[in-house]
C-alpha cells in the first residue's frame, strides 16, 4: 500500500521508511514559526523548561513575524514585541521581520513564503492555527501552543500523531466571479467545522492545478475551519517556480502514491460553485450569495492571511473599478510586499490604491492582523456594537472581530466587493 | 492523575464552543509565562461566552466555582492559543468532559496539563445543568451527575495517556529521556 504526501514528509521527518495513521512519532521540524501574541509565552516556556542560558537548536530554522498587535497604543503589545527583539538579540536570530523597521513584513502567514521560508516536503510548525496555509506549497505545515513550541526551541523535534487523509478532488473550471474562497467556503459548509478534524486535507484535481498559488493559500489557509490538523497540495511546476524565485535553498517536494489510502474521497465538479457567504456564527453556515441579499451590511473588510493577498486586491479592485461604495470598506494588505503591488499593479492604467480611493473606501491601513482578531481595542476595523460585516477573513465566531453583538459574514473578495456597493450581500456575477 | 477523582459543580456548554469564546483576543496580550498574567488570564476565562449565560467567573473574583466544564462536539475550536486551556487552569477548572475537541485545543491542554480534556462516550450536555454537582472517577471512566444520581461512560484517553499521567510534553520527554531532567 502507498502513502499519501502528509505520510510521507512524516516518514521522512522521523527518519523511518513509512508511518501509518494513528502513529504517535518524533518527527525533525524544518521551521518553527512565532509571532508577537504566542513568541513571549513560547520563550518563557523555553526558558523556564531549558534554562536561561538555553541556546535555540537551530537559528536558521527558527522565523519570527510579528504580525498581530502592531499598530496600536496598548503597552502590553510593545512589550510583547520588546521580549522578541530582546530575545533575537540574545540568540542571534537571523530571521526577525521588525515592526518599524524596513524589514518589517506584515501577517506572519503571507510573509512566510514571501521570504522563501515555506519549501515543499518540509515540515513546518508555528504558534498560531492558520499555519496550514503553507500545505499549498507541498509542506506539511500546522499550528501548535506555545508548550509545544518551546520543546521545538529546544530539541528541534515534536510527538505527532499521523492524521488520516480525506482527499478533495476538485474539477471543472469556475465560473467567472467565482474563486478559491467559494470553494473552500462551499467544503466547509458540506462537511462542517469538524468535518475533518485530526485530518489532513489533501486537494487536488483540474480546477486545484489551475488555481494561482495564493488561490492555493486561500484554501489550505481554512483548512483548521473544519477541523484539519494541515492542508495540502502537491507541489506543480507552479509552485517550484514560485519556491524557487523565493529562496536558494534546496528541497525534495514528495507525491502521494497511486495506491496511497484515503480516509475519505470527495469529488466535486467546481463549475456547479456560486459565489457564497458563511454566515453568522460559524464558518459552515453556507449561503449561497445570491439567496441572501435581503441582509443589510455595516461595513465590508478586506484583509488577513485568508483575503488580503495582492490577488484579493485585485479581485476586489476589479469589482470597485468605476463604482461607489455605500459602506465602510476597510482594507488592510497583509504585508508590505502587497501594500506596494496596491500601488505598483493596474487595471486598464489606473492603481488599485486609486481604484480604491475612487470607490469610496476608507484610507488604507498600514499591514498586520487588524480586526481580523479583534485585538486591542483601538485596532483598525474592530468593531464595537453591533456591526454587520462581510469580511474576507477566516472566522465569524462570537465576537471574532472585537464586539460580542456584531455579526461576520465570510466571503471571496469579489462578493465583499460587491457587498460594499450594494450595501447589501450581493453576488458579484451581477457587476462582471 | 488518572488514578483520581475530579468532584465539583459543572458549567454546561453547547456544541462547536471556539477559543475566542473561551479567551477573547483582546486579552492575548498576557504573555501566560508570567505569573501575574497567568492569573489575570484566569480572571477572563470564557469572557467571551453570549452575555445571556450565567457568568463563569464571578464579579469581583479571580477564579471560577465550576471545577468541570462539560461542553458538546468540537470543544475548543479555532485558534491555536494555548492560553485557552491555561485561562481555564489558571481559574480553577480542573476538567473539561466533551465528546469531541477541536485538535489543538485538546493537544494544548494535554501538552500544559493545565486541565484534563476528558473523551465522554455521548454527548453530555443535556445531561447536565449549570451549578449540578459531579464527580469524574478514573478508575471506572465515569462522570457521575450527582444531583440527578445518573452516571456515564467516559472514553480512555488512549495514546495520549502517558503523556497526561507524566503531567504534560516536558515532563513525559523526561521520563523517556528525550531531554535532560531539570536541575
């Protein structure tokens, strides 16, 4: 019997010829991921369980993204920041992306494989549960606390179980105004937000191999809304090109066999998707767009490591192109790197900043989590009553965004896009 | 640990209860590592619970009367925040019985030993009221409603015992001599 790609980066980070599901193995990580909000309790756990004079097993494998509490006066979040830079001064970390500096980059899940930190067959851990986002480039990528982080700082090494994979083959080709969050907003509705939980989800089929490697992100991004423990994608010529403009370092992508065994198989023709919502409170509450234009909105929001990519701009700024929104629309890029493309790349000659301006929206934010995760209170986008929002972000929960009374609608960037013009939920078919 | 018993009133919660319920972000600037901040973490323990619950923590106070928190399916969902179960340690809540847990929630509690994240066979939350007396035995892998008299089954906690029993990842390494013991 084969194996799957996740069984095998496994095998290989154990250094063992084949892992089965249920195994409990130590496995080698290859990165280990923090930023602000879990870096200081991950250091303490470290320091406290190792020693104050412990040495981080390896500098080159240790990547820290302040991402979350950035721009804000709360003191806490600044000393935060202050106990990672004390901390990469003290152990010579040479992968630090400094808020306030020029090598600041922005939310930790975007700049990760912007900096070429994400390689394919590699095992990646960070403190922070959308670190699945990097399965899209053929890693095995997942999120653990703080504890587990600090035994990683310390040995290089982690006891995991061997998840069972539940295969998505994905064909057809979307219609236009429709993308990569529909679909993984549509799974999600289909098998719930426990749907796959301890799995590894593996994506595949025509419509994957035609996504666009942040597409990729997008979905593997949610996979931990229905449980996952990681989402996957074998790597492509696609995406070794996109590794490969980002870093020298070598890697070995690995392939799941033929005969590989699958939990579970779902197959879907993509062309049959429409562009879609998750409702209030639950990330599997699907809607169908277009049978939910009756809920009126406060405020559209685009932003974080789901829907705040370059490609998210510009799928919104292709909708906002010669229009006006009639709502607050908060836009906040991810990184650095998408905050100059907001200004570098156009649509028929004109930026999207000033497609952007031109359509309404609210100045642009400087790039982090924002109101992704409500955070402080004076976090930009947080909301504070009873807010109706449509937002490309990942979670609706009970007060995600800041107040416990305001409602999140998820969606595609088109859909928030639209929305922001009607005023209303809105299908973005309607305006192509 | 697995060899007593947890007694104490239980809060009831329903199905798909998320950490930003159980922590809401604005209070992740408390780094758990320090003391002070471990405790205030306590203090805000599912201060993100529908105002309309009874509340968890009561007014004034640091710690929670609920020593037991029964939750439905895929308790602890979302985020990877481990101050969810420390919050929860922090403010006195010994177990949380739920019939399935979201994996890094249940990964976090086990890995801090911060509280036991039991497995119940069926689904317990109607089988309990808020402020009802239990009592979890581990030697019989039952929670007893003492205030209905009615007992159930509970789920061995299967691989990831020796871990729980060694009272978490640093201390199970140590006692398969993965990493130094302290000095």
């Amino acid at each position: 019997m084969g194996s799957t790609i996740t069984e095998k980066i496994l095998a290989k980070a154990a250094g063992v010829e084949k892992v089965s599901p249920g195994d409990n193995i130590w496995v080698d990580v290859d990165i280990l991921l923090t930023h602000d909000v879990c870096g200081p309790g991950t250091i303490g756990v470290f320091k406290r369980e190792f020693g104050d004079d412990a040495k981080v097993w390896d500098i080159e494998k240790l990547v820290i993204i302040p991402d979350h509490y950035i721009h804000t006066k709360d003191e806490k979040a600044h000393r935060n920041v202050d106990i990672l830079r004390d901390f990469v001064k003290e152990q010579d970390l040479p992968y630090f992306y400094d808020p306030g500096t020029p090598s600041y980059k922005g939310v930790c899940h975007v700049a990760l494989p912007e900096a070429g930190h994400v390689r394919p067959g590699e095992v990646i851990f960070g403190t922070d549960s959308h670190t699945c986002t990097h399965g899209a480039l053929g890693a095995f990528s997942t999120g653990i606390g703080n504890t587990d982080a600090g035994f990683v700082l310390g040995t290089g090494k982690l006891l995991i179980k061997v998840p069972k994979t539940i295969r998505f083959v994905l064909d057809g080709e979307l219609q236009p105004g429709v993308v990569a969050k529909d679909i993984i907003l549509r799974i999600i509705g289909d098998i719930g937000v426990d749907g796959a939980t301890y799995g590894a989800l593996e994506f595949c089929g025509s419509a994957i191999d035609a996504l666009d490697i942040e597409g990729r992100m997008t979905i593997c991004n949610m996979a931990i809304e229905a449980g996952g423990k990681n989402g996957i994608i074998a790597a492509d010529q696609k995406a070794i090109d996109y590794v490969k403009s980002r870093t020298d370092k070598p890697f070995t992508p690995l392939y799941s066999d033929d005969d590989a065994t699958y939990e579970k198989t779902y197959r879907y023709d993509v062309s049959e998707f429409v562009p879609c919502i998750a409702e209030p409170h639950l990330p599997s509450n699907y809607a169908a767009a277009a049978d939910r234009t009756e809920v009126k909105l406060d405020r559209a929001y685009i932003g974080s490591c789901t829907g705040g990519k370059t490609s998210d701009f510009i799928m919104a700024a292709r909708i906002l192109k010669g229009r006006k929104v009639t709502i607050d629309t908060f836009l906040v890029p991810a990184t650095v790197e998408v905050a100059e493309a907001l200004l570098n790349e156009q649509i028929e000659g004109v930026s999207l900043v000033q497609i952007f301006a031109d359509a309404g929206c609210l100045d642009i934010a400087p790039p982090s989590c924002a109101a992704c995760l409500g955070g402080p209170d004076d976090t930009f986008g947080r909301t504070h009553g009873n807010e109706v929002v449509i937002s490309t972000t990942n979670r609706n929960f009970l007060g995600r965004m800041g107040s416990k009374t305001s409602k999140i609608n998820l969606a595609s960037p088109m859909t928030v896009a639209a929305s922001a013009i009607a005023g209303h939920i809105a299908d973005p078919r309607e305006l192509m | 640990m697995v060899n007593k018993t947890i007694k104490g009133r239980v809060y009831v919660l329903a199905d798909n209860i998320d950490t930003d319920q159980i922590i809401p972000a604005i209070y992740l600037n408390l780094v758990p590592t320090i003391p002070e901040e471990y405790a205030k973490l306590g203090s805000y323990a599912m201060a993100g619970l529908p105002e309309d619950l009874p509340p968890f923590i009561p007014e004034g106070e640091e710690k929670t009367p609920y020593a037991i928190v029964i939750g439905g399916n895929n308790f602890g969902c979302g985020s990877s925040r481990e101050h969810a179960p420390i919050c929860l340690g922090a403010a006195g809540v010994e177990a949380v019985v739920a019939p399935s847990y979201a994996r890094i929630f249940f990964r976090n509690a086990v890995s801090t030993g911060e509280v036991f994240p039991v497995e119940s066979k069926d689904r317990l939350c109607d089988k309990f009221k808020t402020g009802d007396i239990a009592e979890i035995n581990f030697t019989a892998n039952t929670i007893t409603n003492q205030t209905s008299e009615e007992s159930f089954e509970l789920l061995s906690p299967g691989a990831v015992a020796p871990v729980i029993e060694a009272g978490g990842i640093f201390e199970y390494a140590r006692k398969i001599g993965m990493i130094k013991q302290k000095d």
